[in-house]
C-alpha cells in the first residue's frame, strides 16, 4: 500500500472513532439486554452521558408500560415519551442533578417483590446524580469534586470519595429499591469496567471504606470542608457491602465496553489494510507521561522493530488504546486530557515523518471543553512553528486546546451519546523519509 497522505491518514483515524463509536451506540446495544417485564409496575432511572439516549433505546423495544426519570449532562439529552430527561452539570455536580437524584431515590422506595427497576448506568453518572450525604451541602461536594479533578486523581480514586459523601451511591440506591427487582445496564468508561466504579456502582456492592475515602483525601494533600471531614471521620454508615440482603435482587450487564470499541475500530482498520494493535483498554496515568510511552512505541513500530510473537508489526499500522488518562492541572489554559495527550505525544514525535495520530474522548467533550479531541500529523510542529504558536508553552500552561485550535486541528463532533472514554488512535507508516528537526 502507498503511505498514507495527510488527507488520507485523517480521514482514516476519523472513520476508526466513527467505528469505536458505533460499536457503543444506545440503540444498538441496549435493546439486546433488557430483561423480561415483570408482572409488576417498571421504573427506569439512570444517570450518564448516555442515559438518555439508553432511555430512548428501552422506551422504542418495552413492550409494557414503563415509567421513570433519568440525568443526562446538558447537551445530551434527546426526545423520551416516557421516561423524563433532566439535564444537569458535568463535571461539576448542580442543583439540577441534585433534585432530580433526590426525585429518582423517591422514585425507587416503596415498590414490591414483583416491580422491576431497570437502572442505565453511563459514564458521568457520578457528577450527574448528585445526593449528598446528610448534613453534606451541595457546595461542600462540588469543593471536594473540584479539588478532585485538579489532582490527577484516577477515576477510582474520585468514585470512592464521592460514594463515601452520597446518599444514593455506592449500592444505595438498590438498597432504597429492595425488595423489588434491580438490572443494571451499564455502558463502560472506567479501566477494568468494575462495576463498582460505573457511575459510582449506585446498584451494587461498594468494596471500598470511609478510612480509603479518607486517605484518598490525604494523599493529594486535599483539605475538605468541614462537613465533609467530619462525615468522613464519624464513618457512621458504611456503603452496603457484599452479602447485603437488600441487593440480593440485583443484576448488573455491561451492553458496551471500551473493549468492544476497540476491537470495532481495529476491524475497520483490517478493512482499510492497516494492521490493528491493540495496546490496552485501560491505560492510566498522567496524560503527558501516558504520551510519552506510546511515542516510544509508535517509533519503534515505525522502523520495524516492534515484535509480537515472532515476527515484526506488518507496516502500515495502527496503535489503538482505551483507558482514562490524567490531568494534574498547574497552568491557567483549557483543554483535556485527550487534547493534552496528544499535544505531548506531538513534541515526543518532534516531527516523525511516519506517524499521524488521533486522540478523543468517546463522549464528544474533551474536559469542559466543545472539542472531542484533535489529531496530529508529521507537519504539526512545522505547522506550529510558522503560525508561531509555542507548543511547548502551550503544554506547560495546561493549554492544548488552544494550541490545536490556533493549528485549526481540534475535532468536534459534539454530543455522541455514548461514552467508553478515551480513544487513542496512532497510524504509523514504515520510517523511510528523514526525521524533521524542527524544535518548539
């Protein structure tokens, strides 16, 4: 096959997150698992980037009544008949997502043996359906959250935290809903999809401690409010653990995963002629550290010398990886941990003639930002250097999403109603054309 142009390597790395995205996509996904009616009443409440589009999937293949409520982040919700849509803040918690988790735990409490509550459980879910714990404020929460999000703190970490501060978290909301019937949907964006971690496991049990919650706090050197503290240290109600009677009733079924998307994009990549590898769908870590490793392998792919089993990765080839990167915030700019992945990954390659990459958050919105992520090309610190646009400044400032957009490389798609996390996709040709020396 010719190397792939700068045309033809973009249009190629958009249709590999056009596949991962379709291989998640509510309506495909949903209808497949939902369970028989009961011969009681169907509630249906959720929380997540893709509730309401899993709303919309249960309410087009129900054959019975159903009624219910879910939260969706602002931008992201679509028409229900049925089932209400209550669009509230992401990443950080609002009113809008706290009144309507109160609405969803009333909701669930006094039904009978013979109800159902189907429960569709997206990524977000934990900052959309926001209840704090009894004499927790909501100002308080959002102080922790926030402090949470600057810290580089993985998504495990921020979950345990804010199940040990909730009222419906942690396996609450199933318990509030016993002895009726509990089945959890739950489209994936958390590396190793534990269950306990989607949507901060609202209907199943919570492995994790108020003493863990606490040294959480402690290791990013985070001072909370003094309600919080002092919640945290009485630890008078622990989250329901395994064996808890009140969710002996429960299922849960991942229908989407950051696997499946992958492995969507990695077949569409075989129909191009590409060679797909795929390096993991939980990569953690700190964003620009994260980058640094896959340059160093997207090098060695490049000049031949990336074995698996017995022989070298077939050229031209891509790299694909899932997971949820860091962010630990220093300087004043904007952007996302895609964004500012890929702004590093660009100053490792320093120009590589033979790689193009993409990176995106499988959402559509990189951080708070309205891009989903950006690409690079062998031209982009060229590029960067001539429209005097000082990449390395950029990084250091946290402001990947204005150095992409001054280089008029960011990618928006807006809302996609889904979300598997992030999609990292490198395209790496063979390392037949000198390196470009141009620095930032």
């Amino acid at each position: 096959m010719d190397p792939f142009g700068r045309d033809d390597a973009r249009s190629l790395l958009r249709a590999l997150f056009a596949a991962a995205l379709a291989a998640a996509d509510p309506a495909r996904v949903v209808p497949p698992h939902l369970p028989p009616p009961p011969s009681g009443r169907t509630v249906v409440v959720g929380a997540g980037k893709a509730a309401a589009a899993m709303a919309k999937a249960v309410e087009d293949h129900w054959p019975g009544a159903l009624s219910g409520l879910v939260i969706t982040r602002y931008g992201h919700g679509v028409p229900t008949r049925r089932i209400e849509v209550v669009e509230a803040g992401h990443p950080m918690p609002d009113a809008a997502g706290s009144e309507a988790a109160q609405r969803i735990l009333d909701g669930v409490r006094g039904l009978g043996a013979e109800d159902l509550v189907l429960f569709l459980a997206s990524g977000g879910g934990s900052a959309l359906m926001v209840l704090p714990a009894p004499g927790i404020g909501l100002e308080d929460k959002r102080a922790v959250t926030r402090s949470l999000l600057l810290s580089g703190a993985t998504i495990g970490e921020i979950n345990c935290v804010r199940k040990h501060l909730s009222a419906i978290k942690g396996g609450r909301l199933a318990a509030a809903a016993a002895p009726a019937r509990v089945v959890t949907l739950a489209i994936s964006d958390v590396p190793g999809d534990d269950p306990s971690v989607i949507a901060s496991g609202a209907t199943v049990p919570d492995p994790s401690t108020f003493a863990e919650a606490r040294a959480i706090l402690a290791k990013y050197a985070i001072a909370p409010p003094a309600a919080v503290a002092a919640h945290l240290a009485a630890a008078i109600e622990e989250s329901p653990k395994r064996g808890d009677p009140r969710l002996a009733r429960g299922t849960f079924l991942l229908v989407a995963t950051p696997q499946q998307a992958l492995l969507a994009a990695a077949e569409r990549a075989r129909r191009a002629g590409v060679a797909p590898l795929v390096l993991s769908d939980a990569v953690e870590g700190e964003a620009r550290d994260v980058a640094l490793v896959h340059a160093g392998i997207a090098r060695q792919a490049a000049a031949g010398k990336l074995v698996i089993g017995e022989r070298a990765l077939p050229l031209p080839a891509v790299l694909l990886s899932g997971g949820e990167t860091t962010v630990t915030v220093r300087g004043a700019g904007r952007g996302g941990r895609n964004t500012e992945f890929l702004l590093a990954l660009a100053l490792a390659l320093d120009g590589h003639p033979a790689i193009h990459a993409l990176a995106g958050d499988t959402d559509g919105i990189d951080g708070t930002e309205d891009n989903a992520g950006a690409l690079y090309g062998p031209d982009t610190l060229a590029r960067a250097a001539a429209a005097g646009v000082n990449l390395r400044a950029h990084l250091a400032d946290n402001d990947s999403y204005g150095a992409f957009q001054a280089l008029g490389d960011l990618m928006v798609t807006g809302p996609t109603l889904t979300n598997v996390n992030d999609f990292r996709a490198i395209l790496v040709q063979a390392a037949d054309a000198p390196i470009a020396t141009e620095k930032q």
